[in-house]
C-alpha cells in the first residue's frame, strides 16, 4: 500500500492561509496598510475600485526595499520583524505574521514597485497565483506602491460570496479608520473609483476624529488620562446624552492595535451605570499602553482579539479612569421632579428695599366635613359621595361584544374593528403609556411601540407599491455624515425614495433633505435619516429582498424613538384606532409587544387585604 501523506504545494497552502488571512477586501487593505505603517510612512494613499473586487493600491512613503527583499517578501513566513520566538513576546509593530504578501498573491494579480531612499532605481514585481511573471528594475518614487487586481480571481466561491459593493466598501472604511485613529500623525487619503472618501492630514487624536467623524464628535467626547504601573489609559469618552441606542463608535486601542475586548466594554458600561438608559451605548475611544511582554496578540490570524495577563487590573483600571472622567466633568444622574406646584423661591431684595408682609388668604365659614361649600371663585375642591362620583358605566360602554381572541396574538378584520368603536376614553401615563378599561378589566397600551407598528405597516404598504410623492420641506435640511455612513445611505437612497424621501449627495459626505413622505410626521426629518442609520449599521443586510421589510421596520423605529408627548383625547383615540386597524396590532414588527391587559381578578388581588 502506498504513502498517503504528502505535502501540499506551495500554491495550495498560500491559498490555504489566505483563507484565514484574507477573508475580505477590506483585510487586503488592513495587511497592506499596516505594512505600510511598519515602513515608516508618513503619507498612505489607498485607492480603491468596485470596492476592493477590482483594484486595491496601497502607496506609501516608507522605507521601501532592496530587489531581494521584494522578492522575499511574497514567500510564505518571510517578515522582518521576529527573529526568533521570544521576539513574539515583545511585539510593538503590526503585520508580524509573514502570511500577508502570500496570501495575497495566492488569490489575486499583484503588482509591487518599491525603493529605497539610497537607491537610485526601484524593484517591479508582478506575480499572479504565486506565480512570478516579472521582476526587474525601474524608476519609481521612494517608498512601495502595491496593486492587487482581481481579487479572488482563481476561487469563485469565495468571490461568490462577497456582499454588494456598499457593504464591502463600509468595511474597508471602517478598517481604515481602525488604522487611522491610533496614529495620527500619519496622512491618510482614501479614493474609491477615484473620488475621495478620507483625507486626514496629520495631527493630533481630537482633530483625526473629527476628520472621521464630523465636527460635531468634539462636542461629545470628555479626554480621558490615567497612569499606572499596569497600563496607562488615554483617550476619550462620551457624554450620557449623546449615548446612542446601536454601537457604532465604540474602540479600544492597545499599543496603537485596534482590539475587541467584550470584558473591558463591559467595564466602561459600568461605569455609565445609572448615567443613562440601559439600552444605550456611550462612544468611546481609548487608548492603552502596557508592556508588550503581557499582552499576547497572536490569538487569531486577524489580530483583534488580544489576551491579557492581568485582565482583572486593567479591567479595574479602566472602569475607575472613565468614572473619574465623568465624575470630573459634573456628569451625575439628574433627579426628575415634577415642577408642577413647586415652590417659587424669590431672589433676595435689593439692600434698603422694603419687603412686604405675605398675605393669606381664608374663606370664611368653610368646614371640610360639611357638605357640600363651595364659596364663589373658590378653588376649594368639593367633596361628594363615592355614588356621586361614579360615573354610569353600563350607559357610557353599553353592551358591547369583545372578542377575546384579539389579545391571544390572532386578529380578524371584525374584531379588530370592534375596539376602538366604543368610545372609551383613554387615560395616558407619563407619556409613555394608554390605560382603557375594557370587560375582562384594564387594557395597557404602549404609546410608541404601537406607533411604531402603524408606521412600519404603511411603510411595508408603500414600498411594495410603486414609486410615491414626496412632499417637499419649506426649507431644506442639511446634515454631515462620515464616510462608511455615507455608503450605507447611498445603498439604501433606493428604497428611501420609495417611501417619499428626497434625499441628495450636496457635496463630500454631506447631503442634503428636500422632501420627507407624508406620512412621516416629525419635525426633523435628519433625526429620523441618522436613526434609521444607526439601526442598520450593526444590522447585515442578508438578502436584497429582506431590505425592504428591514428599512420598513428600521424607518419605523426611528419615526416613533421620541413619540412620548401629551396627546389629547382625540390624539389618543386616533391613535387606538390606527392600532387596531393593523393588520396584527399585538407585536412590533420584530415580536415587542405593545399592548397587555391585566384581568380584574389581578386588580382584586391589591385590594384583596
């Protein structure tokens, strides 16, 4: 019987480690990036094309290489940043693995052109497959400019399986603006079929952030600065009352390498504990630096999920650091009194101001116990028997017939029509809640779900039809957006204008609002746009044809996220009715419910004793 072990080619095990490497285009970007950072650049232009499946072209400044070393580069564990094993526990620089550069030629049509500072000529290296098809000498400029064309070209399941070039192109973004934000004082453009998304000049952390993010970032953001023997936390954190319901803007950096560390979120949660709603989700933007000796960050081939010797320390360290920057900057929990019958506290007089003796006022001959005295003008309240008081139900609600299935989650046509027919007035609760009494006892509606579940069925409704107007605003809106929003919103402008927006680009990331559908009844139509963002940033689009019913829900839920205000009665009845003309009035369209009732047997236990 013959051998059956052999080993794989060298082309198949680059396409191999390609696959943990490079998964996407955007991890092309990231690994050539940071090789450009290990360079020493000072200036990294990207461009990109089709969204990373066409052309990928990373240009830096850097210390570029001798024609060996070009060559070298491509073959699999070669990088000269470790020497030996104890050099992986001193690591500061980023791409270590010596995986990058093969894997990549592995899967797609590479081109590199590199020089030295001292050489006169440079080194181009064309390879495709593994395959080299050129190398020789050539005048080009100091540094390393690498094009990757084709992207997974030789396996079209993997390419099969990219997203729409939107998507792919938000992630890029984001991979970049990982990179971007722990340096800099490295120039960064970024150009995707050759128009600039990024230009971030070099300066100081607060001015590449608002370079990402908008101006606006600065006004909500509080530094952050602790020094210990563990680590040192620098940064920045968020006020509570720009926290947002979606995450979004939330990093954390350790020795300039971007991390995800669910443990050390949690301690920052913490430390907004009582600050703000539980469902919200401050930004943050913190940056750590410890010994690299304690920290291992070889864990998985992308380098984000980094272990930590002490975890409990700088766990502690942290969640102390952001507190103290909230405790420094006044930031404490608000207590909400009514203002409604509050005293008035007058400012004192003016020094030599005569201050007048205070007046009371009596009614004369008033006995609470006496029925009933109500003197003219008098703002004594009367008092009346209990059978006075009552109002007379059975002639105001008649004998009416319920149909009890429609709180069991099914919903006819006749039933559903049935409910608001009575005429029963409605009862609000700190803006927030409708209480209507009902026969089996009392019927609690939430006043935002349920206008949540009639926006999303009309906007199902109109997305499912053809093209609607859009009804133009008095005077149009603009808004900033950075650049991984701005190719969500392109992505969905189609279905927007559907629904009656009219949304367009007004320049570099920012666009302009000019008409909001009829049916959107806010006052802010950008409001609305950034919400319905933020509901789908951490949202992955799977299927085009759930988009729809996803910017239907998505739009719905930011259309009714402030619609707590007092209604009047005839607010609220309108508001009943529409409920339960909807087409399944329990549930929001992701399963919340939105009404209950509590039986009157419920209400006999509390007055049972």
């Amino acid at each position: 019987m013959s051998d059956i072990i052999q080993l794989l080619p060298d082309s198949v095990a680059n396409q191999i480690a390609a696959g943990e490497v490079i998964q996407r285009p955007a991890s092309v970007v990231k690994e050539l990036v940071e090789n450009s950072l290990d360079a020493g650049a000072g200036e990294i232009i990207i461009h990109i094309k089709d969204a990373g499946k066409t052309l990928i072209q990373i240009t830096d400044n850097g210390s570029g290489m001798s024609p060996s070393d070009a060559r070298l580069s491509f073959e699999r564990h070669a990088t000269s940043k470790i020497r030996q094993a104890n050099d992986l526990f001193a690591i500061r620089t980023m791409g270590f693995r010596g995986e990058a550069l093969a894997s990549v030629a592995a899967i797609a049509d590479v081109e590199m052109r590199t020089r030295r500072y001292e050489d006169e000529t440079g080194t181009y290296l064309h390879i495709i497959a593994t395959n080299v098809i050129t190398q020789e000498m050539v005048a080009c400029q100091r540094g390393t400019t690498i094009q990757v064309k084709n992207l997974f070209f030789n396996v079209p399941a993997r390419r099969k399986f990219l997203k729409s070039e939107a998507y792919e192109l938000k992630n890029i973004i984001s991979e970049v603006q990982r990179v971007a934000i722990p340096n800099p004082e490295i120039a960064f453009q970024l150009f995707h079929n050759n128009i600039l998304l990024l230009d971030l000049p070099a300066g100081n952390h607060m001015k590449r952030l608002v370079g990402i993010f908008g101006k606006n970032i600065s006004q909500c953001l509080v530094p952050v600065n602790s020094s210990t023997s563990v680590v040192n936390v620098t940064g920045f954190t968020g006020l509570p009352r720009f926290a947002r319901k979606t995450m979004g803007e939330q990093f954390f950096f350790v020795n300039r390498r971007y991390m995800r560390h669910p443990w050390f979120h949690k301690a920052i949660m913490q430390a907004y504990e009582k600050l703000m709603p539980a469902d919200s989700f401050p930004s943050y933007f913190l940056f750590l630096e410890t010994d690299p000796g304690q920290i291992d960050i070889n864990v998985h081939p992308t380098k984000t999920e980094i272990k930590f010797e002490d975890e409990n320390a700088i766990w502690q360290i942290i969640h102390a650091a952001v507190r103290e920057t909230l405790g420094k900057n006044s930031i404490v929990p608000s207590i909400d009194f009514d203002q409604s019958g509050s005293i008035d506290i007058p400012l004192p007089p003016r020094q030599g101001a005569v201050v007048p003796e205070p007046s009371i006022s009596l009614i004369p001959g008033y006995n609470p116990f006496q029925t009933p005295f109500r003197p003219e003008n008098s703002q004594v309240p009367t008092f009346r028997r209990d059978h006075e008081n009552l109002p007379n139900w059975d002639k105001l609600y008649g004998d009416r017939k319920e149909d009890a299935s429609l709180f069991r989650g099914t919903t006819t046509p006749e039933s559903a029509g049935t409910v608001p027919a009575y005429g029963r007035k409605a009862l609000q609760i700190k803006q927030k809640y409708l209480i209507l009494p009902v026969k089996s006892g009392m019927m609690v509606v939430d006043q935002r779900r349920a206008r949540e579940r009639i926006l999303y069925e009309r906007f199902l409704d109109i997305l499912k039809t053809e093209h609607v107007a859009s009804q133009q605003i008095l005077f149009p809106q603009t808004f900033e957006l950075h650049g991984a929003d701005s190719e969500l919103l392109k992505e969905l402008l189609p279905d927007l204008t559907s629904l009656g927006f009219d949304i367009r680009e007004f320049g570099k990331d920012t666009w302009i609002i000019n008409g909001v559908p009829g049916v959107l009844e806010d006052n802010s139509p950008v409001t609305v746009v950034e919400k319905l963002l933020e509901e789908f940033k951490n949202s992955p689009i799977n299927a085009r044809t759930r988009l729809k019913e996803q910017t239907a829900a998505s739009l719905a839920r930011a259309s009714a996220m402030n619609f707590q205000e007092e209604l009047s009665q005839e607010e609220m009845q309108q508001l009943i009715d529409q409920l339960f003309a909807c087409a399944s009035p329990n549930f929001t369209s992701d399963g919340r419910t939105i009404l209950t009732i509590m039986p009157l047997e419920e209400l006999d236990k509390y007055f049972s004793r």
